[in-house]
C-alpha cells in the first residue's frame, strides 16, 4: 500500500484529527491514499462517520499500542 501523505495527529482530542484529514485530503488527488496517526480512542468512530459522509473510502484501521491508524482513499 503506496502512502501518499501522512498526517500525525496524536495528542489532538476530536474533532482535530478529522479536521486535519479534511485539510490534507483536500490537497490530494483522487485515489491517492492519506495515513493518519491519532491517540484519540474516539477517532477510531470518528472516521467511520467521516468517511460515511464524505464517500472518501475508509481503506484500514489499526490500534498499534497507543496510536491509532486510519487509511483513507481519496474519492
């Protein structure tokens, strides 16, 4: 899987990590793949809704020790 972009948002309680994938996404072309970091158990539903909303494809999710992993495609 060819990460396009990558958004550290750990630290950052909602609705941060959801606003910072909205600002990088917009950056991005369709297709391309946005990696983001989170801390914040809540992000875990949050993208799920976001990605619902968005029709931006919800790629993976992952819990890694602390971090929380969300891959999104860009529609």
């Amino acid at each position: 899987m060819q990460i396009h972009k990558e958004v550290d948002a750990r630290g950052l309680n909602c609705p941060l990590p959801i606003l910072k994938a909205k600002k990088a996404l917009a950056d991005m072309a369709s297709g391309e793949l946005l990696k983001v970091v989170a801390t914040d158990a809540g992000s875990v539903r949050d993208f799920q809704a976001f990605s619902k909303q968005t029709g931006n494809e919800l790629v993976e999710q992952q819990t890694i020790g602390a971090d929380y992993i969300h891959v999104l495609r860009r529609r």
